[in-house]
C-alpha cells in the first residue's frame, strides 16, 4: 500500500521502489512552497562576534561545497554559487529552482554573505529531490502510478556529479529513511561506490540524521547518514540537549549536532530573507529540523578544508569530532577551528575503504517496499501538502 505522511518539523516523501529504475519527474504536481519574508535582517541574528572572529581564521575561500538537495535559488547572499546537475527534471534542468524553499536555506547557512559559516566558499546547486514533482512508476508497483522525485540512485549519481565537478565537501540535508525489516534488503554497492570514491577523493561527506516520524522511526536505517565515512547531524534543542526528533545513529557512530533552528534564512522567492513559510491564513512556520543542522558541519568542514588543504576526509572528520562537546556532540565553528589538539588529530587517519553490508535481493514490484526521503520543512508545508497529495491520490 502506498502512503505519505507528513510530521511535524519533517515531510516524509516516497523516493522510489528497490528496482531502482531512473527517477525522472515529469511534471510538477503541488504547487511550489511559499517564502514567508523575513521581518528582521542579519544585523539582528545573534552570533555577530563570534562570525567576525571566525572570518579573521578562514572563508571556506577556494573550497566549493555540493548541496545535494531541492535545488539553490539565486539569491544576492550567494554570490558564488553555480549549477551542477538537475535530476528532478533532468530534460529541463533548473538546479537554480528551489520550489521546496529547502536547499536555498541550507546553501545560506554554508556560505550567504552576511551569516554563513565559510562566505567565500562555492556551492553548488544539485537539484535531486522535491516534493512537488511526481515521477511515473511501472503499472502495478504497490498499487501506485506515481512516486515523488529522487531515489538513491539520483541519490548516488548526484554524489558522482559533485565529486566530477571537484567539490571538497559534499551537503545531503535530503536523506532516506528504510525501514528495518527493509533495510537488509537494499543493494547499496553504487551508493558506497560513490561514498568510497568522495573519502579516497578527500572530500567530507555530510548528512542530516533525519527527522523522526511514524515512517521513520528510531532503529530505521538512514541513508547516507548511516555510513561510517559520513558526518551525521542531528538538532539541538539548546547548547545542552538534542531535540526529540533527532534520529540515533548506529552504535559505534558517533552523532554529532548543532542548531537546527537558523534565526534567519535565505529566501527562495523575490525577497531575500526568509522566516519560513507561509501557511494558511498568513501564519508563518519556521525553518527547523537536522536538515538545518548538517550545513553548520558543512560550512565548518569547508573552512577546515581551506586551512588544511592536504588533509583526507577522514583527518577532517577527526577534528570536527574531538572538537566536538563529549555530550550530543555539539560543534562550534569557532570552537573547531582553534582546537589546540588539530596539529595531534591531522596525522592520525587515513580514508576508510567501505563495503556493503547488505544483501541484495530481487523483489517483484508488486511487493517492494518503498523508501522515504525525509525533508527537514517546516510544519506548514506538512499539513498543505499533506491535504493536496491526499486528494489528488483519492
């Protein structure tokens, strides 16, 4: 049986079935999110101090950053920014489209000018999933003709496009979430091709730790956010705790965190700042969700990356993590960049080699389960959305 449901702080979204066949979206289907304009600017975001002081370290200048998401609006924040490849509408590509007003807030939390982490850093817009576009499924797969863009394929192959176009750090605020009865049963040898090739490339690897929801929950395996050579980041309540939502990683995988609730975000619509987005009746949801936490070890690793330009993915991995508060892993930029131990941490590791752990298993479509793709939006999109596909799908 098919279904979408929608959570609080998350969207769940089916991304495909485990035949893996090109996901390619045709059409769009629900109408693009709203940005909610912004009432304040950066002169009002807090940190103000702590930013000018990490900028007399380092910008993230000539380190380009992917940010495999919905896409990266242009915005006059992101005055570096260029297109890499659009997997959700392949025939037309847009990657500069952000009709979820999801990858433009993450790409400004890395580098918008005026508070980003690294400014002077490079993203790259990889457009490969969205909530509003549908993509045609065989005739008969669980009862559906339609499912939502992406899947771990485009998922891999926007990997490949990043590590093509030479980016050093790699941002995946989009994950999947498989349930454990279905998790065992992925083939997942592209995707850690893909992974084993950004480790040995030395490019660092970072990924939401999902949002927990009744589709995705605790003990669910997450998509890349799972795998041993990727920074996976969940959400903090305060600089003490980390929020319900925030889902465990295996044991012997250390979760690291930072704020999963930006004071400010880029807006992907005329304005360029955000709150979030708009909701009935002028209501107004804001941004919040690990998908919002990971760019902060993004923009951090990419400014590592520039003060350590010979370091492996795994060096830097390691100075992130000790770093790193020893309760919820909380990570400070600032705090990251003049840790007295890098110089004792840099000579330390070396890549990791991976291997699927899965087994891989031919199933009918009739009966594949389905992966879901957990989007860290905001909780008015949740319930607009949630409506909509409800209709359309009646």
């Amino acid at each position: 049986m098919r279904r979408t449901t929608y959570a609080a702080g998350a969207v769940a979204l089916f991304v495909g079935c485990l035949t893996y066949q090109p996901a390619v979206a045709h059409a769009q289907d629900i109408a693009c999110a709203v940005p909610a304009p912004a009432t304040s600017g950066p002169e009002d975001v807090p940190g103000a101090e702590e930013r000018t002081e990490l900028r007399r370290l380092a910008t993230g200048a000539g380190v380009k950053v992917a940010v495999i998401d919905t896409g990266v609006a242009t915005n006059p924040q992101l005055d570096q920014l260029v297109p890499g490849a659009d997997f959700v509408t392949p025939e037309d590509p847009q990657p500069f489209l952000d009709c979820d007003v999801h990858g433009t807030v993450v790409a400004g939390i890395i580098a918008g000018t005026d508070i980003g982490i690294a400014p002077d850093a490079e993203i790259m817009s990889i457009r490969q999933s969205s909530a509003h576009y549908r993509t045609p499924r065989e005739p008969g797969a669980d009862g559906a003709e339609f499912t939502a863009a992406g899947s771990v394929e485009t998922l891999t192959a926007a990997i490949h496009n990043a590590l093509d176009e030479g980016a050093r750090v790699i941002n995946m605020s989009v994950v999947s979430c498989l349930e454990p009865a279905i998790a065992p049963r992925v083939d997942t040898r592209g995707l850690v091709e893909a992974l084993n090739r950004a480790e040995h490339d030395g490019a660092v690897v970072v990924a939401a730790a999902g949002n927990a929801n009744p589709d995705c929950p605790p003990g669910s395996t997450v998509f890349p956010a799972h795998f041993p050579t990727v920074l996976a980041v969940g959400a903090r309540a305060d600089s003490h705790t980390l929020t319900d939502y925030s889902l465990p990683v295996p044991e012997g995988h250390r979760l690291l965190s930072a704020p999963g609730r930006p004071a400010l975000g880029l807006s992907a619509g005329h304005d360029v700042w955000s709150a979030g987005i708009t909701a009935d009746r002028g209501a107004v949801r804001p941004f919040e969700g690990t998908s919002f936490a990971a760019p902060v070890l993004s923009g951090t690793a990419a400014l590592l990356k520039q003060r350590y330009p010979d370091a492996t993915a795994a060096q830097i991995r390691d100075i992130i993590a000790a770093a790193a508060e020893p309760s919820g892993g909380f990570v400070d930029p600032l705090r990251t960049l003049t840790f007295l131990g890098t110089t004792h941490v840099l000579p330390q590791s070396e890549p990791l080699t991976l291997t699927p752990e899965v087994k891989t298993h031919s199933l009918a479509p009739s009966r594949a389960a389905v992966l879901l793709s957990v989007l860290a939006v905001v909780g008015l999109l949740t319930a607009a959305v949630a409506s909509v596909v409800a209709m359309r799908r009646r």
